[in-house]
C-alpha cells in the first residue's frame, strides 16, 4: 500500500503564487519606463535651452520678445537664458548694448549699463552659475544660471557693456 505523501500532487498553481509580486513589479517598471521616454522625447523635442546669442535665439523667444516689446528703441538684444523649463519665456535674464534686465512674473527689472558699479561671477557646489550685478542706484540683479548651460558666455557679454569706470572718475 502506498503512503498518503507519495499519492499527494504538487498544484502547478502554487508555484506561481510568488511571481504575481514581481509581474506587477516589472509592469509598474515598464509603464515608469514608458513614462520617462515620453518626457525625453517631449524635452528633445523643443527648443533648445541654455544661454543664447542673439543669431542663436529660437523663434519663440524672438517672438516672445517682439510681442512684449522688452526692448527700447535703438535697443540691440545681446544674450539671452530662458529661465524655465518648459522654454516659455516667462521668466528670463537679457544682456543688451544698453543694460542688463530680468523679466519674471510680468515685471521686468534692469540696471543700465553706465550705472553698474560691480559685476561677480561664481559657480556653486551644484555647477549653478550665479551672476551678481550691481547698480549705483541701488539695484541689484542676480542671476542664476542651470549647469551645462553656457553661464560662463552670459557674464563675458555683460562684461562688454559694462563701462569699468577708470581709477580717478567720479
């Protein structure tokens, strides 16, 4: 006579039983996957970002400007960085022949270039690029630019529209 345990089947279903865990593992791993390849092809997609000369401005941003007329007459666009990420134009830093202005949340704020005093450069822990400026009138500007996007280009242009005053003038 045979034993109870050798006339006992092992259900096919309860080995099984542990891979349902990693089946909803590997599905909510893939849509993440899917996810974040939507996002880079959105990113890819549009415009390019990081500080812009201006031969180099993408259209929207020439756009941008030209419908809210940042610029003053006679006034020449020199760099440019769009501040958001999703390129919008809504909060950006401009170097001009004439001055340095930030516009953000509809308000635009400049110091001229005959009135900057002082002009500081310096790059964080993180590689952000600050950008200090200084007007005689009080104003100051600061200007944070994201790592790998040209920060460097953006100070050398405010440098040439910036009149160092010589030892002895007042």
């Amino acid at each position: 006579m045979m034993s109870s345990a050798s006339l006992h089947q092992v259900n096919p279903e309860s080995k099984k039983s542990g891979s349902g865990f990693a089946r909803g593992c590997l599905i909510i791993a893939c849509v993440c996957l899917s996810l974040f390849g939507l996002f880079m092809i959105w990113l890819l997609s549009g415009p390019e970002g990081g500080v812009r000369l201006q031969g180099e401005m993408e259209e929207y941003a020439t756009l941008y400007n030209a419908s809210n007329q940042f610029l003053r007459d006679g006034e020449e666009l020199i760099a440019y960085y769009d501040v958001t990420v999703g390129l919008d134009g809504t909060e950006a830093a401009f170097v001009s022949n004439q001055r340095v202005f930030y516009l953000k949340n509809g308000y635009v704020s400049s110091i001229e270039s005959a009135e900057i005093t002082d002009v500081k450069h310096r790059v964080t822990s993180m590689n952000v690029e600050i950008i200090e400026v200084r007007g005689t009138k009080g104003g100051r500007l600061a200007i944070e630019i994201a790592p790998f996007n040209r920060g460097e280009l953006f100070y050398k242009m405010l440098l040439e529209i910036w009149p160092k005053k010589v030892e002895g003038d007042n």
